[in-house]
C-alpha cells in the first residue's frame, strides 16, 4: 500500500511543474526498463484544475508501476538475486492495497499535503490510521484466526517458502475498478476502489503509460517486438494464470 503511495507522491511532483509536456520518468530494470511515458497535450487553463489533473495522473501510472511488479515478479524478476519472488506474485491482496495506496496519496495531495515530503509523510501516516480503523482492520490475534480458517484455500500451512504453491489463492485481474478477493466466510460488503479512466475530460491513459523495454535479464519474460505498453499486461498475467492452474493442478496428482 504504502510504496504505491510514495510513487504516487513523487510522480505528482515530477508530473506538475511541466504538466502537458511530453517527457519520460525512468525506474530501475524489473526484468525489462521501466519507462514512464508522458504524452504531449494541452492542460486544463486554470492552476485547480492542472493540480488536480497531475494527482490523479500520477495515481494512475503509480498503480501500473504495481500491476508491473506483480507480472515481472511471476515471470523471474528477483530483487535480492538467487531467492524467487514467484510466491508473492497476484497474490490475492497485492493490487488492491496497491490501489488502495494511490487513492490515499491522491487524496494526500489534493487536501494541499503534497508541498514537501515531510508534510505528505505526516499526513499520509494520519490517512492510513484513518482508513485502516474505517475497514476494521483486524487485531494480531484476530488476523492469525483467520489465517487458520482459509488454509487449504488460500494458502497451504504444510508448505514453506520459497515454495510457490504456499500461496494457493491469487488474483490475476489488473483492472483499476477492484474489489478485494472474496473470502468464503466472510460476512461484511466488500469495500469497492476505482481510479476514474476520465478526469476533467482528460483521458488518463491517453495522457501517459507505463512502457517496459527489453532489460539485460529477462528471465522467462519474452522479449516483446519493441516494448510492453499498459495495454499488454493483462495478457501476461492472463498467461501466468494459465500456466499456474496447469502447474499446480499436476502437484495435487
């Protein structure tokens, strides 16, 4: 939740002040080179408007640099070499916090938080305690008893990591209208979070993209003709849930 937050935070600030002008943000290689794509257009006429196109522009490419992770982590991508990330990949709470993050920066930001880090730290810190209290976050004791009851659907207590199969359940959906992965017993209506595809009548996906390009260690990633846009994702998380159900349906032989 938190890291798409920041991301969120410093792609306004890096957005804002050349909001309209086409420019590129680059990451660190996740199995590709991530690329931020911001496309030429002309913004909104008022400073409001601009301040508020930049925010939930940011929100949108913060939650595709985490729809990103998700993919390269399937696929190989290992940030302390030698030890798989496979078993974090899509797994069922990962997209949703994430998004769940952006909105709260954006939020952040558009309440006049987003001026200096020091003043969006401590109101982000504020927001979290906010929106963990208003979603009934659970106690240690609690959390640990729930855990209990969803092994052998969500996860399986006689595997260890780095076995990937640990996590039994995963959601492979990317889209940015979510609701968090059902739980069979669960009793409370899921809590719905969007991120507008329209904002001021400014498209958000026409306005800038995450790009991957071919990096040094692809790993299983195929190298794509030119780059990976946001319109691709969701055909390789759709190829890795194919590949998943394949894998562990021959495990439960």
């Amino acid at each position: 939740m938190r890291d798409t937050a920041d991301n969120t935070f410093y792609l306004f600030n890096r957005i804002a002040p050349t909001l309209g002008q086409a420019g590129r943000i680059f990451y660190s290689e996740e199995l590709g080179v991530r690329r931020v794509q911001l496309n030429a257009f002309t913004p909104p006429a008022g400073v409001r408007q601009r301040y508020q196109l930049a925010a939930w522009l940011a929100g949108h490419l913060a939650f595709e640099i985490a729809q990103w992770h998700e993919i390269a982590q399937w696929y190989g991508f290992q940030s302390v070499p030698g030890f798989s990330e496979e078993i974090s990949a899509f797994s069922p709470e990962d997209l949703y916090s994430n998004l769940l993050g952006a909105r709260l920066a954006i939020n952040v930001i558009l309440s006049g938080h987003g001026g200096s880090l020091e003043d969006y730290n401590q109101a982000m810190d504020a927001a979290l305690k906010q929106v963990l209290t208003r979603l009934l976050v659970a106690t240690r004791g609690e959390t640990e008893a729930m855990f209990q009851q969803i092994d052998g659907d969500w996860w399986n207590s006689h595997r260890r990591v780095p076995d990937k199969f640990l996590v039994l359940k995963r959601n492979y959906d990317l889209q940015e209208n979510r609701l968090p992965t059902p739980v069979p017993f669960e009793t409370m209506p899921p809590y719905r979070l969007t991120m507008p595809e329209q904002v001021g009548g400014f498209r958000l996906r026409d306005l800038g993209e995450l790009q991957i390009y071919p990096g040094h260690d692809m790993q299983a990633l195929p190298v794509p003709a030119q780059y990976y846009g946001a319109g691709a994702f969701q055909g390789l998380a759709d190829r890795a849930h194919e590949a998943d159900k394949t894998q562990l349906a021959r495990t439960e032989k």
